[in-house]
C-alpha cells in the first residue's frame, strides 16, 4: 500500500458517502463572480438586459494566465456588480435571471474528430475555452498546467484521493461516472504523449477502487493509497506512488508529474466528448445544522443560501459556514455568496461542534513535538509558530516557512491549541511582501542607472 512520511489520521466524517449525487433545479438568479481561478479575472462580454443560453461565454481573459467562464443558467442578465470572494477579495460578478428554458449556446460543441486525430495543442484549447480550472479547490487554470507538462512529464497521476473530512463529492463520481474519469484520464494521455496514467485512491473507498478497476483500460493503474492527510497534496502523492520529492519553489513537471483532480478530469471528457463547458460541479453539502447532508450537482453561481434550502435549511443554529473542507477551507460570513469552480463543498457547523474537544485554556505551546512528527513537509512549525508570533519573518523564512502547504496538521494535532497554522500563513504573507517590495526597489534602482547612463 502506498504512503507518505509524516501526515495524520483525522475523523473522516464522511455522513454523505452513501448519498448518490442529485441534480438541483436551477435557482431563480445565479451570481457568477468573473474570477473563479488563479489569474487575471476575465472582462465580462455582456451587458444588462443582455439576453443568454446556458454555456454561453460571457467572460474572457484578455491576456494572461485565466480561466473564461459560462453562463450557468438561460436568461437575462440583470447587473454586473462587486462582491466579495471566498477568499475575501472584491470581484465582479454577473447576475443571471434564469428564464427555465435551459436554451443550449450553439457554441457548445463536442470535438470535431476522434481523439486518436486529435493534436495536444487542439486539446489544450478545448481545455481553455471550456474554462476548466483545478476543481480539487487550488483553481489552477487546467490547460496551462497540461500545457506546461507536455514534453516535460513522464507520469501522470490522477488524485482521487479526496482525504479531508465531510467531503465525498468526488467518491461518488468515482461511484456513479467512472467511465467519465477513465474518458478524460485518455485525453490528457493522449495531450501529453503518454501510454500509461496512474489513479490514486485511499484504502477506506474500496467500492469506488472496485468500480474504477471494473472500468480501467489498459494502461490505467489503480493503486491503492493508505487513508492518511494530507495524501491528496500533489506533494505527498507523488512520494507516496513514485517516491520523488519537488524541491521548494519547483512544479511537478519539474520532475516529471502531472496531477488532476477526479472532477476535473470529468469535466475534460464534458469538454471533449459533449462540447460542455465547465458551468456545474458537485458539491458536498454537510455539518450538523443541514437538515438533509447531500451531493448535488449545481449551477456555478448557485447562493449558498439556495443550496442550504434545497437541502432541508437549517436545523441549528450555526456558528462557522466553510467553503470547502474544515483543514484547508475558508470560513465564510454571507449566505448570499456563491459556488464557484473551486467549490467542493459548503459545511455549516454548530457552536457545539466547533467546540467539541476544545481546551477551555489559553492556547499555549508545550513542547510535546507532535506538529514537528506530523508535518508531512518535514518542517518545524513549532519553531515558525514562535518565530511568526514575534514577528521575525525573517528567520521565519530561513526555516522554510514559504514550503508550507497549510494542511493543518499541525494545528489538529496540537494540544495547546496553538492556531500554528493561521500564524505561518500571516508569516507567508509577510514575507511574500517583503520580497515583492524588494523586488520593486530593485526595478527602480535599475531604472535610475539606466537613466544616469543616458545623462
């Protein structure tokens, strides 16, 4: 079985692992914010009272790395507004009327000849135009990742490894779409040139190893991870199934992987089989104040507030909404916010929960070196911990503070209390500041000698 050093074994949580995905009805508006992955946001391409058909492009990236986006719904467009992200960021976001006719864009073709025909630079752009981004919750736009291996990446892994708690939306595509997966596993095979691809499960989803297995043509491996976190992190499953370590700062082609997300890769066989853009995603809807725990297939830009409804409103009252899982995801404050690419699942948890088996003492570090033995990085957290506090970044960043991945693990496992992790990432921040500034006064400094020389 396959493994990684370091790491932690978490309570899995996983209330929704029998729930088989549902479709839910369109709300009546969508609001989809224009920047829904890593890059420069896209400039909207319609206007107020524009109407649309469902998978028309309503925004684009001018330049630059970025992801186009579709509308979700058929309609009218109301307003183009600001809003604030899930990380808290203002973008724009365009307001849709859904008219429930679901109309088709007559752009929304699938490709034109057989994948054996198929170039990697026309997959690549089947990729881009369908506005795919890392759906695992990292939002790289797919196509420049795909991009920038070919050539370069030997293996190509598949991340099926779905390790925090709550969440199961990808278990049930496994379940439910494996042949989706194995479809758009074949394509980035054929972009890159490669013969064999590897798909990477946790032993505690053997029904879904099964049903892949059942579906796998030649050349796809499944191999069977041990149920550990973080072994989702592209990090630790490229140790865990080939043993090879990226260094600081460096990309998994580098030493050449290439690692997808299961939902992602279905949205690829959407693209290239059906002409799909990415306009809806599974999302895992779950905590102790949900009514009725569900997977449900939604349109981007469905409210928080739709969705929670559909699934049985709220039966407590709640004290943390997260977007995404409770160790990596972003703590939320309007319901009126929205899903997006990255979405894997909205979790509303109660005062109780959130506080059970917490200290009711003041968060304190006592030495026990639990955060140094789980660390899967293999860093010392609680000598960054000490050194964010007192605001020395750095020596923070002598420490390797920037290899951080924020998995959490060191904060679950603290029993202090130490928040050590929200502590490193105001230290990143920091340090990222300095550089960038640092980098500025060099550009000015060249740009003054230049002109001297000129004089």
């Amino acid at each position: 079985m396959y493994t990684f050093k370091g790491g932690t074994h978490v309570r899995e949580y996983k209330n929704t692992s029998s729930a088989p995905i549902e479709r839910m009805p369109a709300p009546a508006t969508v609001a989809i914010p224009l920047s829904q992955h890593i890059g420069a946001p896209c400039k909207p391409l319609v206007s107020p009272g524009d109407h649309v058909d469902y998978g028309q492009l309503i925004g684009e990236v001018e330049q630059g790395l970025g992801c186009p986006v579709h509308a979700s719904v058929s309609g009218k467009v109301l307003k183009i507004e600001k809003r604030l992200s899930a990380q808290g960021m203002p973008v724009d976001v365009i307001v849709l009327e859904n008219d429930g006719l679901y109309t088709c864009s007559p752009q929304i073709k699938p490709f034109p000849k057989p994948l054996e025909e198929a170039a990697p630079e026309e997959i690549v752009e089947v990729i881009r135009a369908s506005g795919i981004a890392g759906m695992g919750g990292a939002t790289f736009p797919t196509y420049a990742k795909l991009q920038s291996a070919i050539g370069k990446a030997d293996t190509l892994i598949i991340n099926c490894a779905e390790c925090e708690p709550f969440i199961t939306a990808n278990h049930r595509m496994m379940l439910e779409h494996p042949e989706r997966i194995m479809g758009g596993t074949q394509v980035l095979m054929k972009a890159l040139g490669l013969r064999s691809a590897l798909i990477g499960v946790e032993d505690n989803k053997p029904d879904a190893i099964a049903a892949l297995r059942a579906k796998a043509p030649d050349g796809i491996q499944i191999c069977v991870l041990k149920t550990k976190y973080p072994q989702g992190d592209e990090r630790q499953l490229m140790y865990a199934l080939l043993g090879r370590e990226m260094p600081t700062g460096k990309l998994p082609a580098d030493v050449g992987c290439v690692i997808f997300n299961t939902e992602t890769v279905a949205a690829i066989w959407h693209a290239f089989f059906n002409g799909t853009p990415l306009c809806k995603r599974v999302v895992t809807i779950d905590g102790d104040c949900i009514g009725r725990p569900a997977n449900v297939k939604v349109p981007l830009g469905t409210s928080y507030r739709d969705l929670i409804e559909y699934c049985g409103g709220l039966i407590k009252r709640p004290e943390r909404v997260i977007n995404g899982g409770p160790m990596m995801g972003n703590a939320q404050w309007d319901f009126n916010a929205t899903i997006t690419k990255g979405s894997s699942s909205i979790l509303v948890l109660s005062h109780d929960f959130c506080e059970k088996g917490h200290s009711k003492q003041p968060p304190a570090c006592i030495r026990c070196g639990r955060c140094v033995k789980n660390c899967p990085m293999h860093l010392l957290p609680n000598m960054l911990v000490n050194l964010a506090m007192r605001h020395r970044y750095d020596d923070a960043a002598a420490y390797h503070a920037m290899s951080c991945v924020e998995c959490g693990t060191c904060s679950y496992n603290c029993p202090g209390g130490m928040q050590i992790v929200q502590h490193i990432r105001v230290a990143k921040g920091a340090i990222r500041a300095a550089q960038m500034a640092a980098k500025a006064r060099a550009a000015a400094q060249m740009e003054e000698k230049k002109g001297e020389v000129k004089q």
